[in-house]
C-alpha cells in the first residue's frame, strides 16, 4: 500500500477517480503456490458486499478449473467517486492487507472507459 491512498501501490490512476462518468476494470490476480483456498476465501467474503454498494453496476470473479488460483475480476462503478468509496470501504481495507501476502506478483488492472 502506498502512503497516499488506500489501494495497493496507487492501483487506481487519479483520472479514474476523478471521473463522472462510469468506470470500469479487468483486473488478474495469481495466488501464490498452496494459498489458493485462502485467496479464494478472501475473494468470496468480498463479493456480496461490493454488490451492495452505491455505483456498484457490476463486479465478477472469474476463475478456471485449469489455473487454480488464478482469479479474473470485472468491475463497473457508476463514478470514480463511487470507486473510491469502495476502496475505503473497511472490508476493503481488511481484504487488501489479507491478500497482500497471498497474491503472486502484483496484482494487474487495466482501466476502461465505456463506450456509452
């Protein structure tokens, strides 16, 4: 986590933050070698209370039988604001530290800007 906001190592770029426009993500993580079940655990605790939140248009975790371990995310949010509302979100916190020692590599996120 870096100093100045509450992602890991500034994951979100300030122009998506400051957008008020929806925004969206594809993000991958890899958890590292017999952390898999925890990585997991971790993802599904997350999952129905992201669904929850204000601007949350969607958020889905996608995973395959052939990488375990290996988890696809896709999130919509209706502002950067709302994004930066579920960042700060406590169980978010809690979920950032949990993983931080399960994941392999970094975490990978690749910004998009719908269309319409």
């Amino acid at each position: 986590m870096s100093t100045d906001d509450t992602t890991p190592n500034g994951l979100i770029p300030a122009a998506i933050l400051a957008s008020d426009t929806p925004v969206a993500v594809y993000g991958y993580a890899r958890a590292k070698a017999g952390e898999e079940g925890r990585m997991l655990g971790e993802i599904q605790a997350i999952i129905g209370l992201t669904r929850k939140e204000d601007g949350c248009e969607q958020y889905v975790v996608h995973t395959t039988p052939d990488q375990p371990g290996a988890f696809a995310f896709y999130e919509r949010w209706s502002s950067g604001a709302h994004l930066l509302a579920h960042v700060s979100q406590p169980f978010m916190q809690t979920y950032f530290a949990a993983i931080a020692g399960l994941v392999e590599g970094e975490l990978e996120a690749h910004w998009l800007h719908p269309l319409s």
